[in-house]
C-alpha cells in the first residue's frame, strides 16, 4: 500500500470497482444508482467538508476533503466525464487570471 493516491489512481480505482457487485462495493453501488445520486453524495461532502474549515479542525479537513474528492471522482464516472476533460479545462483556465477568465464566461 502507498502513502499517497492520486485522482488517476483513484479514478482507475472507481473503474475497477464500478464492475463489482453493489452489494459488496460501496462504490458499485454508489454508480449503480446513478447521477443524482452521486450528485447529492458530493454535495453532502462539499457542506461537510465547509463545515470542516470553518471550524478550524485540520484533521476533520482532511478527512472530509478526502470523502469529497472520491465522491467528486465516482460523479464524473458516473456521468462518463474522464478526469483529462477537467485536467484540459483547468490548464485552459490558468492561461489567464482568474479574474478574466471569469469575466469571458459572463460574454
């Protein structure tokens, strides 16, 4: 076992297991049920994660960053939109400052 997963890994991870039988696999089963649920997962996640920061605890931090970020990547298996599409859309992004390339999305 390494010390570190990389969202690559981990989506190679979420594949393999997408094949699983959902009752045995808490991400088969996530993917089972489709997109809205994976998507109110992630949300779930995301207001813990907030909660997380705002209290200040490093380690719940980490944790719940942790849980946000594999039920972000079981979101995009779900919805069939490969990591490499989000990697080419943020190296698109940081070409220019932040501030103007939310001003072109409002054009």
């Amino acid at each position: 076992m390494t010390d570190r997963i990389d969202l690559d890994e981990l989506a190679r991870i979420i594949a393999r297991r997408a094949g699983e039988d959902p009752k045995d696999s808490y991400t088969a089963s996530l993917l089972s049920r489709g997109v809205p649920h994976a998507a109110k997962k992630l949300g779930e996640e995301a207001v813990e994660t907030a909660i997380a920061a705002v209290s200040g605890d490093r380690e719940a931090v980490t944790a719940e960053t942790a849980d946000l970020l594999y039920h972000l990547v079981v979101l995009l298996a779900a919805a069939k939109v490969p990591l490499e599409d989000v990697y080419a859309e943020l190296a698109r992004r940081t070409v220019q400052s932040g501030h103007a390339e939310k001003a072109a999305r409002k054009s």
